[in-house]
C-alpha cells in the first residue's frame, strides 16, 4: 500500500466512524450511563452491551485494524524516504557553503 493523505483520511473516517458505533451502542445499552467520548468509555459500559452488539464491534475494529496498520507502515516508509533526501539535500547545500566560504577566505588573504 501506497502512503497518500487521501488514504490517511479515510481511514481516520472509518475508525471514527466504529469508534460513534461503540459510543452509541454502549449510551444504548440496557441501563447505560450516558458516556460523551470514547475516551470515557469503561469496561462497565461495555459490558451492558449484549454478545451479538459486542461481537459485530469487535469484528468490525478488527478488519479496520490490518489496514491501519498497512497504512502505518506505509507512512513510516514515506517519511524515511524523506527525511534521507532531506539529509542529502542538506548535505548538498554544506558543501557548496563551504566551498563559497574556502573561495571568500582565499580572496581575502589575497587581499
């Protein structure tokens, strides 16, 4: 898989969009609090969920999750490829600073 932004979107839309699914099954639930974020959801919450609900959830977060990962891997390869062009480019731009600086030098002990 190749690492684009458009695909980091989407997957981000896909996770958000199983994460609202766990909120509004968990807020759903038979004698659930109300929980506002998914950062707040606790395992007493999940557990007033019934198997069937739960085990669509887990099985939906689990195709999400090879994906994501790919993703992921993808991302990284990306930015090492990146970032060893910039060291290069960086590189480049030392080299030619000093030999402008060599060049200065010599025409001022010229002088």
């Amino acid at each position: 898989m190749e690492f684009n932004v458009a695909d980091l979107h989407r997957k981000e839309r896909d996770l958000r969009s199983a994460m609202d699914e766990v909120l509004n099954a968990v807020n759903g639930a038979k004698n659930a609090s109300n929980t506002s974020s998914i950062e707040k959801l606790n395992h007493s919450g999940i557990m007033k969920l019934n198997k069937d609900t739960l085990a669509n959830l887990v099985e939906k977060l689990s195709k999400l999750l090879p994906s994501n990962i790919e993703l992921c891997k993808s991302a990284a390869g990306t930015l090492d490829s990146v970032k060893t062009e910039l060291i290069e480019v960086q590189r480049e731009q030392l080299k030619s600073v000093k030999k402008t600086v060599q060049t200065e030098m010599q025409s001022w002990s010229d002088i």
